[in-house]
C-alpha cells in the first residue's frame, strides 16, 4: 500500500485499505456466511485482542515508507495543495468534457474472453457470501462505485481491478466445467462467443471504412482476414472435439485464442492514427527546425503531453513566452488551441513551426532565435 500510495496517491487507498475496512465492518456485522473452515478467520476478525498493536506497526510501517516525500514536497512546491487535489478529483485535470456515467459499465465487455464465466461467478459469489467471496466483491465493486462519481472515468483506472476480476471468472469457469444441463449450455455460450470475436474482429477490421491505417487503407487485406477466420474456426472446433475427452480445454482453447487475436489486433493498431502519437511529428520538426532549442510549455489550463517530451528527449517547463529570451540558443514553446477558439497569434519576434490536432485541441508550436 505504501508503495501504491507513492505511484498514485491517496487513490490507491481505494482499491485497497477501503474495501479491507468495510470487509472487517461487515464480518463484524455477521453479514457474510461463514463455513467450517473460515470460522477461524471471523473470530480472528471480530477478536479484540492483539489487533491494536498490529494495526498500529501497519500504520507506523506505512508512514515511514509513504508519507516523507510527500512532506518534501509540500513544503517546497508552493501551491502543491491544488495540483494534488487536481489529481486525485481529476476535476479540472484535462479539458475534456466529462466522461459519461455508465462509462464503466460500457467497459465491463473487457472481461472477455471470460465474460461469461465472470457473470457467473459474481452469481455464485453473491448467493455464498462467504467471506472470502465476499471480500472479492468488495475489492472489485466498491472502488468502482465510487470512482463512477469522478468525472474523469477512463479504462486505465480499471487495471488494478483485474485480479478480483479473474478470481471471480475463475470461479464461474469451474462451475461451467461441472457436468449439468445448464452448464452445458454455458459453455456453448462461451464457444460462440469466442468464435464470433476471433472470427468477426479481423472480417471487420479488413472492411469497416472507420478502421483504417495511416494511409487510409484498413487495418488488413480482406484475404488475410478471411483465412484467420478459417484458421480460428478449426482452433476452436478442435477445442469444442476435444472437450468430450479433457474438459479444461475450454480454458486452454481459449487462453490461446486470445494470445493469437493480440497479436492480430496489435498487428492492425500499430500503424493506425489511434496507435501512433500526434506529437511525434511535432517534435520531428522541432528537432529539424531548431535542433538544440529549449522548449517551454504555455497553457494556463491544459499541459502539453508527455509524449513530446519524451520525443525530444528534453524536459519540457511551464513558461509565459512574453519572459523568455533567447541567450545562446534557439526557444520555443507549444501552446495548445482549443476548437473553440482562434488560431493563437505568437508574441513579436516568434515564428511558427507548425501544429498538430489531438483530439479537441490542436497544439502549436513557436520558435524565437537569438538576435546575431
């Protein structure tokens, strides 16, 4: 958690120590169904003794790893208190408008290949409320509810919701291996759909008009696409054969499938505008124009992205263009143009160097040479 807390802040609290004490609440509270064998873990629970001492070297342990470079910085970063609650609120964090509500929810399909398994995990577990079932919901719905109430909600906060999120579509594929009716027809659920997304993606890839590569032809050649699907429908065929014989190869058949379509999906997306960053043809001409030039950013809402830093491979400092000058070297500086308003007029004695489009926001970059 310490080490959480020093990559992300305090939001790394909410996906671990909230849900630790709302599952210490709730055992208390005897809302979860104990069986013989976690007993022992509700009465170590609910037991006072020896818990004070414990919590405490949890707290000092903490403190000591987290908190000091926080301090620093506090007390010597001026105004820190507002980038922090910036960060952590994400309000006011980017110029984007807010994402919206059920943006989540949208993003709940990223379960599969195991969607299936998944929802029926998360059945069993809520119908056992053992828990250890129950403390995997916890960890899993609790900080995305609460999260949902941020305004900034994209996929990437998700990823440390990925473990309780196998261990319950862990659980729903056991219950699909038993041998009842009903399972059967999970798992036939869970072959189509397997079969639909490896065979559908690349025939849709190769002719949606939106799916394209940098150079306006799509993502692959129809005739590629068409002999991945032949060659993933007798994969997943052999698994549906081979289940008769060795059940887990519904797990095997699709682990695999998946790793192939990675492949594929990567294979399309690395030469697509989507896969490319924006920013890397502004600092080419950055690097061309004004070779060993300092770069400033100047926006009093938005900084520019880091991949332009990275790009130039130079640290990239806020900065009014009106105060700089330059010494010995060439100065520029990117200031960003939202679609809403005119295109920026660059003090006297700046030039342009170009632009670039980032979504909403279209980034210029202008460069100031030293007088001979």
């Amino acid at each position: 958690m310490a080490m959480a807390f020093l990559c992300k802040g305090p939001v790394a609290l909410l996906a671990t120590l909230l849900p630790a004490i709302c599952f210490v609440g709730l055992i208390r509270w005897r809302l979860f169904r104990p069986n013989d064998t976690q007993r022992g873990l509700t009465n170590t629970v609910t037991g006072r003794s020896r818990r004070i001492p414990a919590v405490l070297t949890g707290i000092l342990t903490f403190s000591v790893l987290a908190l000091p470079w926080f301090v620093y910085v506090y007390w010597t970063v001026p105004q820190v208190g507002s980038t922090w609650v910036t960060e952590v609120s994400r309000q006011g964090a980017t110029g984007l408008g807010p994402d919206p509500i059920y943006a989540y929810l949208l993003r709940w399909p990223m379960n599969w290949p195991w969607l299936v398994g998944w929802v029926i995990g998360a059945i069993v577990l809520f119908r056992r409320r053992t828990p250890s079932d129950g403390y995997t919901l916890l960890l899993l719905v609790l900080p995305v509810i609460i999260m949902t109430f941020v305004p900034d909600r994209k996929e990437r906060y998700l990823l440390p919701f990925v473990g309780p999120s196998a261990v319950i579509s862990a659980v729903g594929m056991l219950e699909m291996l038993r041998a009842g009716k009903v399972e059967k027809w999970l798992r036939v659920v869970h072959w189509i759909g397997l079969w639909v997304v490896c065979t559908g993606f690349p025939i849709v890839a190769a002719t949606h008009p939106q799916m394209l590569r940098v150079d306006g032809s799509n993502w692959y050649p129809l005739g590629l696409a068409v002999w991945f699907a032949i060659g993933i429908t007798a994969w997943v065929g052999l698994g549906v054969l081979f289940q008769r014989y060795w059940q887990n190869s519904i797990l095997v058949i699709t682990w695999a499938s998946v790793l192939i379509l990675q492949v594929l999906v990567m294979r399309g997306y690395r030469d697509s505008p989507g896969g490319k960053s924006v920013f890397k043809p502004l600092a080419e001409k950055i690097r061309q124009q004004a070779p060993c030039a300092a770069v400033f950013d100047w926006d009093d809402k938005v900084r520019v992205e880091e991949e332009l830093a990275i790009y130039l491979n130079r640290v990239i400092l806020a900065a009014n263009p009106k105060t700089l000058s330059p010494v010995d070297r060439p100065i520029v500086y990117v200031t960003r143009q939202d679609k809403r308003e005119p295109e920026p007029q660059p003090p006297r004695g700046w030039s342009p160097l170009g632009w670039v489009q980032d979504r909403q926001n279209r980034w210029w970059a202008f460069v100031k040479y030293p007088t001979p």
